[in-house]
C-alpha cells in the first residue's frame, strides 16, 4: 500500500470516527431512524467527496477541506479531530492557482493611465481585481469584508466623469496632481476605519462595536486621490502577533505555500497582495508588521519615518508619545515604482518630495548586517543569509562599491529596551521599572548615534526581514523572538524596506532583503528597492 493510499484512508477513518460520534450523540436527541440516515447520508458525501479529491490529487480539495472546517464550526459538530487537521495541513499543495496575466503586470502606473482614449476602463479594472479576490479568497481567507459594490458604482462614475472631461481643460490636464489613483483599486487593513464598517481588528469583543462614523486619515487621503477601496483584510487579534489567525475570522494563509503563515500583523494585505488580488494595501506595522508579510509574500512593504503618516482613525487608539513612535502606517505593494506615489499620498507630502531621486549609488555607503546575537533567536536560514549576501554583491558590482559588514553589540539588548518603552511584559515592580527606564533609554539613544553614524549622511543598511523561510502554521509560538530584524528600526523610528529577491532553491517560498536608512531617508530606500527589483526581478507569481 503506498504512502499516500495510507494517508487517505487513515484520515478518512479519522474523518468518520469523528462525525459518526457526533451522529450518535444527536441521534439520542431526535427519532432514531431519521437521525441514522441523515447520518449515512452525510458519512458518505464526506468520504466520497473528500476520497476522490485526495487520490486524483486536484486542487479542489483545498476548498473542501476549508468548507468541511466551516461546517465543523457553524454544524453541532465541533472541531475536526486533531489528527485530521494535521493530516490536511501536511497534504495542502504549495501553489493554489495561477495568477492571471492582467493582475500580474498591472502597476499603479499603468492601472491608473485610463482615459477615453485607453483601452481599459475603470469599472473593467475594478471588475478585473474583484473576480481575482473571489477567486483566492476561499483558499487564502485574506479578507473579512467586501465594498464590491460600492467599488463598482464608484468605477462607474469614475468613467462616466472622465467621458464627459475635456481633454483641453485646466481640470483633465490636472488631474495627474489632484487624482493621482483615480479608479485605481487598493484595500485596508481591518484596523483602521472605513466609514461604515466595524474595526473589529480581530478582536471578537469589538465585532458589536458601531461602525466607523469616518474614515481613517490614511483611507480618506487614497479616496480623495481616487482610489478605490474593495476589500478589508484579516489580521491578529489585535495586531499583536507575526502570524495571522484570529478566533471571528480564522487563519489566513499564504498564497505561495497555503501551509505556511503570510506573516503578520498585516497578513491579509501581504496575502492579498501577493496574490495578486490588490495592486496596493495599507498596513501597520509595530515590530515588523508591514515588512514580515511582505517579506513572505513576496512583495515591497515600506515601514516610514516615525510620525511621517497620520494614525488618527487606528484602532486601539493610541494615546501615548511612546506609542505614537513606533506604530506608523505603510504600504505593500508589488512594484517597486509604486511606493513613492502612495507614500507620497499617505503622508501627504509632494510627489516630487517622494519620488525616486536619480541617485548616484556609487556615492552611497552601503552597509550590511547578518546577526544579532540575541537569545532564543533562531539562526539565520542559509538561504536567507545567501539572499543577503547576493544583494550586498549586487551593489557592489553594479556601483563598484565595497560594502562594509557592521555589527552593533547594543542592539542584543533590543527586547529590554522594547519591554522599557512599554511594550514588554517584564516582571518588574514600579520601583524596578523607574530604575531600569533611564539606563534603556541611554542604551536606545547610543544605539540609535552608532547605527546613524555608521550609515552617515547617505546611507543604507541591508539585513535579513526575518531569519527564516516563511513557518509553517502553529510554528509562531517557537519564533517569538525573530522579529528582532524588523523591530530595531521601530524603537528606532527609522524607516525601512522589505523587498523581494527571488524565491528559494524549491522554487516554492519568498526571499526578501530588507533595506533600511536614517530618518526620513524614504526617498532613498524605495530608489534602493527599485534597484534591488531590477537586480532581482522583483515579485514573482504563485
């Protein structure tokens, strides 16, 4: 009997041991006849169904395992037996479907080039990214509410306004700098307001909460530069973990290998995304939740300069200056060409002020780092660190530059510097923290003058996004403190990008690089992703 032959058979006796248990604790409640036969029916429909599917090793049977896990929570029937989820869990294929060549080479730019004179409207775009959520949303449960409609109706009179525009007017010919994105499609994060929808941000105990009367700066700043919302995307409970699972709208999954976590906190934008399902989304990131599902999914996630994009309309509100100061709000996208202009919308500065500079890379220093030194920190994967390594070499041999390796022996003291500034659970009395409070920020402020004078007035540093290939689900609990990468730039308040390079030797899994600079240097980053993109070819398809 062959491997999988086993495996199929002994899930379906799992399968059937589990509903035939629950059908003979129901049968004792209703008629005995009719409660064996409703039984039977639903044995065999359930082993039929998911047996051929398994042996003819289609696809479609990620889409029953989903709908028998949806059953199992809406039905009497409780949980799957744990057998069983391990089981389906090891048999999910790596690749869902294809993408399709219309939302694989559509960036910001040509999306939003339409008018009358264009071959592509509106309404055909939006239509285009709603059919392609549609598509992946039953394998990747990225997003927890649609606007398809609302999305639509507004494409519709985005076409019918440019219709009737003269293409001689003051208002046409503007129309570059006052609409940016108009009619371009983007989706948000379910933590920051949309007038009419609840921020429930994961958190079951926020789902009866009113919807947002407003939107959130950010979300009122796209849609007054013509951007069209269609989805809002799934996250942990509260933002607070680097997976994406929460108990109202279960797990999100990765759309390169539906086994392995997207990342998070902003897991269904980096899914949604990466499956090329949305041209851009907001995210939010504290510790790294903009640039880790990036990172696993493939795409550009840019963390700004603290302060540089409003948080008014995030949810929890944030009230304290420490707080304001690592929390910022960024895009992820899957071309690196669109970084500045939604940058340069969600902060609100000019397009010339974000735009990609013509810089000349041979004048810029270029540092790197591969290690922390932290406890408990997993080693750094080697095909993460030969990712790292390419991408030093690529701008070496491409400016004729020499990189310089750096280590920073204070940034080992990363965590309790985080747990001083609040956002770690030390076991400390109030007389412990008052003590220990002063000696972190003097350690945070030398820290933050030998990284600055290590990058000088132009520079950038390359290190890994996170150590390892993307985990697989119910591995977060063993990696808690690998988002040490990412969250050195948030106690920092520096910027700092994640960028595609590449998919690993299985040709399954994202690598990435991640590139980060002084303050307010986004400029100079997001030209070093363009480049890092051209070197590497940038995102890659599922």
């Amino acid at each position: 009997m062959s491997v999988k032959l086993w495996i199929v058979l002994y899930t379906l006796r799992e399968m059937l041991q589990f509903v035939d248990k629950h059908i003979k604790a129901e049968n004792s409640k209703k008629e005995e006849k009719k409660s064996e036969n409703e039984g039977e029916d639903l044995k065999k429909k359930f082993a039929l169904d998911f047996a051929k599917t398994l042996l003819n090793d289609q696809p479609e049977y990620l889409m029953l395992w989903q709908s028998l896990n949806q059953s199992f929570k809406t039905v009497e029937f409780g949980s799957p037996p744990p057998a069983f989820i391990i089981l389906c869990n090891a048999l999910l294929g790596h690749r869902f479907v294809q993408t399709s060549k219309f939302c694989r080479t559509c960036s910001i730019p040509s999306a939003k080039k339409r008018c009358p004179k264009c071959k592509i409207s509106s309404e055909q775009l939006i239509t285009a990214y709603i059919s392609r959520v549609r598509r992946v949303q039953p394998l990747i449960n990225a997003i927890v509410a649609e606007c398809f409609e609302k999305a639509l109706e507004e494409a519709k009179n985005v076409d019918n306004y440019l219709a009737n525009l003269d293409e001689q007017s003051e208002e046409y010919k503007n129309l570059e700098q006052s609409k940016p994105l108009l009619g371009v499609p983007f989706s948000n994060k379910n933590n920051m307001d949309v007038k009419g929808f609840v921020s429930v941000a994961g958190y079951a105990p926020f789902v009866n909460n009113p919807p947002a009367e407003k939107d959130c700066d950010v979300v009122e700043r796209l849609c007054n530069a013509g951007a069209i919302l269609i989805a809002i995307t799934n996250l942990p409970k509260l933002a607070m973990n680097w997976s994406c699972t929460n108990k109202v709208y279960g797990r999100t999954r990765n759309p390169y290998d539906l086994r392995r976590i997207p990342g998070g906190s902003s897991g269904g934008e980096g899914a949604l995304v990466g499956a090329g399902a949305s041209p851009f989304g907001l995210g939010n990131d504290l510790g790294g939740s903009v640039r880790i599902p990036a990172s696993m999914c493939g795409v550009f996630g840019l963390k700004p300069t603290k302060d540089a994009v409003s948080l008014n309309g995030f949810i929890p509100k944030i009230d304290t200056e420490m707080g304001k100061a690592q929390w910022t709000i960024g895009p992820l996208c899957r071309y690196a060409e669109d970084l500045p202009l939604v940058f340069s919308i969600i902060s609100g500065k000019s397009q010339s002020e974000t735009d990609f500079q013509k810089i000349d890379f041979s004048q810029v220093r270029i540092i790197y780092m591969d290690i922390l030194n932290i406890w408990f920190m997993e080693n750094v994967h080697s095909e993460v660190l030969q990712a790292l390594r390419k991408s030093v070499r690529f701008f070496e041999t491409e400016f004729n530059v020499t990189a310089q390796k750096v280590e920073f022996p204070l940034a080992s003291h990363l965590y309790e510097i985080w747990g001083a500034l609040g956002f770690g659970t030390p076991a400390l009395s109030i007389p412990d923290i008052l003590k220990e409070f002063p000696k972190m920020l003097k350690k945070l402020d030398k820290l933050r003058h030998q990284i600055k004078q290590a990058l000088g007035d132009k520079g950038i540093l390359l290190l890994p996004t996170w150590p390892t290939l993307a985990p697989f689900h119910h591995q977060d609990l063993f990696t808690s403190l690998n988002l040490a990468f990412t969250e050195l730039f948030n106690i920092l308040g520096f910027p700092a990008i994640s960028c595609p390079v590449g998919l690993d030797s299985s040709k399954q899994i994202p690598l990435s690089v991640q590139i980060a600079g002084p303050p307010n240097s986004e400029p100079l980053l997001m030209a070093a992703a363009k480049e890092i993109e051209r070197g590497f070819g940038g995102w890659v398809r599922p």
